[in-house]
C-alpha cells in the first residue's frame, strides 16, 4: 500500500539549468532564473508504508536541462552515533509534475542518515549514497518519460530514447563492463572457496550457502524475466540449498548468459519498459539495461556478505575488486 504525502520545495532551488549547460547561448548578465508566481511546489509522494519522507536533493538525473527531485525514504532512521537497528533506507526521485520516476533500495547495510555526495558531469547529476563499507553509485536516470496516459491507471511509463540514454546507449560499454566485472568477482569468490579445506564443516558456510543461493535464484528469476517467460520461483531461496560445487557450476553458466546477452542487446531493446513482478508481489516498471544493473547491484551486496563472513571465520580470500579486474583484463589481452 502507498501512503500519499505533500512534500513542499522551495522554488529557489529550482528552474532550468543555464541555457549554456544545454548548448545554448547563455541569458544575458542579470536577467535572472525564472521562477514560479508562488515560492513552493507540492508533490504528492508515493512513499511505502512505514516509511516517511526524509531528505531531498533537486538534480538533472536525465540531462534534459529540467530538475528532477531525489527523496530520501527512511524507517526508524538512528543517528550513527546511536546503537539499534534501522530500517532499509530508499531513494526515489520524482519529476517536477509530481511523476515517480523509479527507486532504490540501499538495504541493510546502510545506516539512516547517510551521506550523499553529488557527483559533477557534464550533461547529468549522479549521487553516490555513503554505506557501512562501500559507496553503492545511484546512476542518472538518463531517459526522457512519456507522461501518464489517460485510462494507464496508476502505471507510469517511460519512453526510453537512445538519444537520451547516457549510461544505457551512448554509454552502454559501461554496463557490459559492470556485467563482465561481476562475471570475473564471481570466479575469484568461488576459487577463493574452493581452496578452503573441508569447506562444508568449516563455520559459517551455511551461511555462505545461503547467501550464494539466493544471488542465483535471484539472477535466475530476472534472467526469465529478461526472456520473457515464466521463472517459476515463489521465494529468493531454494527449497533444497545445493552444494557449493553445484551452485559453482550454476553461478559460472549464469554469468556467461549476463555476459553473452548484454553485449546482444542494442540501446532499443535495453530501454523497452516492462511490469516487473517481484516474488513479494510487488510490481515494478523497469528496462532490461535496469534489470541487468539490478542484477548486479545485488550480487556485489551479497558478494560483500560473503566476503564479511569469510573473514569473520578466517578463511582465504582473492582480491576481485575492480582495479583488479582491470589489471586482469588489460594482461589477457
């Protein structure tokens, strides 16, 4: 259920950016942002239930010269100088209409509130959310939106033109690197157990276990979605947990299908919009580029449990960050 909340913007941290960030001329020296005839903007919210808006951030996610506005989501928020759980803080940006755009998910190893720090470039702002460990990197959003249609409900969709897809046409390579990237980590975390002795008896592989087998349940459940079929799971976890060898086999076999198919697909297909259905029930818009970069978002969380674990226990570890991958991959070729 969505709870619908008023948020108010003051009307100075907003307009168009300078027409010379547009490729424009410039307005001449004293002429002035145009502003609103009133000095607020209310936006309805569409914030999860239990949840409450927090902090907001005006940016051009999409480089079209308009501001959208990121809001920070937020459940039993704690200060980091306070112990005691907090909620999975979110990020959901809205355009200035009041249209939601998407949202993420930062999960559970994110304290509330967290440091957010704007990311300079040249055509769009991108925000990198400070977590526990690790900065997890919120991409623009880098598409124009088709505004809502009449009889469409309360579905919002997206119309996705190359032209305007800065990390998902133009910039397309960097998704295949991240997809590549998280093929080759996979490799390095499986060798890594794969070398330690008896590793089924030894403490914390259970854990381990379960933490691998829903990364691929996961990754298998959006490659269907990817397909277009069926996937067949009711949960993120498997009803059997497999054995290490056989969630090996499965990790390498669907990381070679990630690989293989996002170098396949073209800006067109990788931005076609479509309901997703999440095992919860949920039901999000997403584009094959934002189900591949959901995919592996998630499997770099849960590879970082992993890790966590295994140097909790004393076990071996390789290195598989992305310095390294590049090291790696500038020596095969």
């Amino acid at each position: 259920m969505m709870v619908p909340v008023a948020l108010r913007i003051q009307a100075a941290r907003w307009g168009r950016r300078p027409a010379a960030r547009r490729g424009r001329r410039p307005a001449a020296r004293g002429a002035g942002t145009p502003t609103w005839e009133r000095n607020h903007l209310t936006i309805p919210l569409k914030t999860p239930n239990n949840y409450q808006a927090g902090d907001a951030s005006p940016g051009d996610l999409d480089g079209e010269g308009d501001y959208e506005l990121v809001v920070k989501e937020q459940n039993n928020p704690r200060d980091p100088s306070q112990d005691g759980r907090t909620g999975q803080p979110k990020l959901a940006p809205y355009d200035t209409d009041g249209t939601f755009l998407w949202r993420i998910d930062l999960g559970i190893n994110i304290r509330e509130p967290a440091a957010a720090h704007q990311l300079p470039h040249r055509r769009r702002h991108e925000g990198a959310p400070q977590t526990r460990h690790h900065g997890a990197v919120m991409p623009s959003c880098g598409a124009s939106r088709r505004r809502r249609r009449a009889g469409a409900g309360s579905a919002v969709a997206f119309k996705r033109a190359a032209r305007s897809l800065p990390t998902l046409g133009r910039m397309n390579l960097h998704l295949q690197t991240l997809v590549d990237h998280a093929a080759w980590a996979n490799r390095q975390l499986f060798a890594a157990l794969r070398d330690v002795d008896a590793f089924a008896s030894q403490k914390g592989a259970d854990l381990i276990l379960r933490v691998l087998d829903h990364v691929h349940v996961v990754s298998r459940i959006f490659q269907a979605h990817l397909q277009g079929v069926s996937h067949g799971y009711e949960s993120t976890q498997s009803a059997v947990l497999p054995a290490l060898e056989e969630l090996d086999r499965g990790s390498e076999a669907i990381d070679r299908w990630y690989v293989e198919t996002t170098a396949s697909l073209g800006p067109e297909e990788l931005a076609r919009p479509r309901d997703v259905r999440f095992t919860d029930g949920k039901v999000v818009p997403m584009t094959a580029a934002t189900m591949i970069l959901h995919v592996v978002t998630h499997t770099i969380h849960h590879r970082g449990n992993v890790d966590a674990i295994m140097v909790q226990c004393g076990m071996p570890r390789r290195r598989d960050g992305f310095p390294e991958f590049l090291v790696s991959r500038a020596s095969a070729t």
